[in-house]
C-alpha cells in the first residue's frame, strides 16, 4: 500500500523516526543502524512495508529495495515477526546476511536478540533455497566474521565496524589486509 516515503524527519527516537511527507507525520520504524543515519531536519528516502494485525497497523522502513525484500522474506518465515526481522538487517548488510544464510553461517543470526539456535536454523532451512548458492565461499563469510570480531575486540562498536567494512574495496582480500583497511577507516585516516 505504503512502499516509499520521500520526506524531512521531524523526531527521531529509540526505534522509529517521524517522517513529514506532505505535511502528513508517519511513524517509521527502522533498525539502528538505519536509524543512526538520519537526525531531525534531515532529509529521508525510505522504500516501507506495511504490517497490519488486529490491533496495529506499522509502517517499516528501508534505505534500499534489496533490505526491504529480505525483510519480507524473513516475515515469511514462520516464527519471525517484523521486530524480529528488522533486527536482524541491523546485524549485516543485506547481500552478506543473503550470503551467510545461503552458506549456512548461523552465527549472524543467533546475534539478534530472540533469536536462539533452532529459530536460527529454520530461518536456515527455509530461506537457503531462495537465496540460491552463496555467491562467495564460506571462508571469506568467515574472514569477514574474523574481522568483525578482531575489530569489536580492539573497542569499536558493531555499529562503527560495519559502516568501516562496507567502505573497504572488494579487491582488499585476506583477515589482516581488511583489519588494517577498516582500523584506518576507523581512524580517520581512509
């Protein structure tokens, strides 16, 4: 119904901003990472999805049309809410959840909160085959686990570390390489 909103962001709290399109105010929810990227007077483009139950309707948020596709296929999963959901594209990129999910690297999920080891491995079992075979072996998910860890270890926030990783060049390969590219990032000095 509601699949884009263009607008300024008039309130920013804990999960959600208030978006004026028009001179109309919608509450928007978004995971922090997403949340972390707008300030009040800002301006916003965010592609939505509309839940609607007996009781609420909520209006979800996304900065781009792959992150609101792979929300709509984790609330397709049984046992995974839209809560849920957004709290997991707040653990990864979408293409590195899509890739971890399709290699069967369970460790991105069992990171959000409410999600134990079964859930995890549902969400697994039903969404590998959607997701077709990962498009990069599983050792490079796990060099790329290595270094979130190593960074997290040195002090820097999950927050800090992924916006530091999606800013490293696809041609910096190997564990050590991109701790250095991201502590230099991190640094001010990439």
């Amino acid at each position: 119904m509601i699949g884009y909103l263009e607008g300024k962001v008039i309130s920013r709290r804990e999960k959600h901003i208030i978006l004026n399109v028009g001179g109309v105010g919608y509450k928007v929810m978004l995971n922090t990472e997403t949340l972390h990227k707008f300030s009040e007077g800002s301006d916003a483009k965010i592609w939505t999805h509309l839940q609607q139950r007996e009781d609420t309707i909520e209006l979800y948020g996304f900065i781009t049309p792959d992150e609101l596709e792979l929300f709509e296929t984790l609330i397709s999963v049984s046992g995974v809410g839209p809560k849920t959901a957004l709290s997991v594209l707040g653990v990864a990129p979408a293409d590195t959840l899509k890739r971890a999910i399709s290699s069967g690297e369970i460790g991105y999920l069992t990171k959000v909160s409410g999600i134990g080891r079964k859930t995890a491995e549902k969400i697994m079992l039903e969404l590998r085959e959607k997701f077709g075979k990962a498009t990069v072996e599983g050792v490079e998910l796990k060099e790329e686990q290595d270094v979130i860890e190593a960074l997290e270890s040195l002090g820097y926030s999950a927050r800090d570390v992924r916006e530091a990783l999606r800013k490293i060049p696809d041609e910096i390969k190997g564990t050590s390489k991109r701790v250095k590219e991201a502590l230099k990032i991190l640094g001010g000095n990439g």
